[in-house]
C-alpha cells in the first residue's frame, strides 16, 4: 500500500511539475509578445497561476 501511494505522489509531483513549467513559459512568452512588464494583467493572472500549482508542489513535497 505504501508503494502505491508513493507512486501517486511521483505521478502528482510530475503532474504539478508540468503544469508549472509550462505556466511560466507561457507567462514569458506572453510578456514577450506583448512587449510587457510583468504588471500586465494577464502575466499577472499566469503568475498568479504559477504560484497556487507552486504552492500546491511545495505542500505536496512536504507530505513525503
């Protein structure tokens, strides 16, 4: 049983990873296309995004 729950973990860490590695390159590319500075609302609208999956990531790094 622990075995399984250590692979779910693996999977959800991989999962948050992802999902916050391609919100930030889409926050970049954003601000780069759009010639912006990081107050735009719609880079703050990714970061914000990026910072909720990282804050679940660090919560889910702490369950191990």
């Amino acid at each position: 049983m622990v075995g399984v729950k250590m692979n779910l973990n693996l999977e959800k860490e991989k999962e948050l990873w992802n999902k916050i590695r391609l919100v930030r390159e889409e926050m970049v590319q954003v601000a780069l296309n759009k010639n912006l500075n990081f107050l735009d609302d719609e880079v703050l609208s990714l970061s914000q995004e990026l910072n909720k999956l990282l804050n679940e990531y660090e919560k889910l790094l702490h369950e191990k």
